[in-house]
C-alpha cells in the first residue's frame, strides 16, 4: 500500500494505492494523526484501490465521524467492486461518495 496527500490551505486530499485492509489501515490511521487538524474538506481519492475490507471501512467511518465534526469528506473514484461493496453495507448512504 501506498498513499499520497496533497494539502491546499483547509482541504487535504489522500490517494492510496492497494488493499484498504488490517494491515494498511493502521499505518494509515498513524500517518494522518495531526494531518486532520484545521481541514474542513477531506477527500479520499480511492482510484487506485483495489480492495476494501471491514478495517478499510471502519477507517472510513472513523474519518467520516471526525469531519462530520469539522468539516465534510469526499470519497472519490471509487471502483464497481468497492461501490459494490459501499452499497452493500450500506455505507454509500453514509459516506459522500463522488
């Protein structure tokens, strides 16, 4: 897994790149502790995500939790079998997703 930010004043931008799943997902957690302070608009760019598991989803959920707080959350670019996934659980009607 790899990930990217990209900040502009109070939005940030993550792109990652492999699996969202227990072993991403808390070197993810890690990287962004402090990144999310100030920024009322965060979007998580899932273009290049390949698969999500129930630990990629309570990162989200966890983010999603704290912008609601402060600010908003996008997902963007998220590919059929992650939006099969989002529908299933019911987390596209949680999650903005664009």
């Amino acid at each position: 897994m790899r990930y990217t930010t990209k900040s502009d004043g109070s939005a940030l931008t993550l792109g990652i790149w492999g699996k969202l799943d227990a072993t991403s997902s808390p070197e993810l957690e890690a990287a962004l502790e402090g990144k999310l302070d100030g920024v009322t608009d965060f979007t998580v760019d899932l273009a290049q995500v390949t698969h999500v598991t129930s630990m990629g989803l309570r990162l989200l959920l966890s983010w999603q939790k704290r912008m609601f707080k402060q600010g908003s959350m996008h997902v963007t670019n998220a590919s059929e079998e992650v939006m099969a996934l989002f529908d299933e659980t019911g987390f596209s009607e949680i999650i903005d997703i664009q």
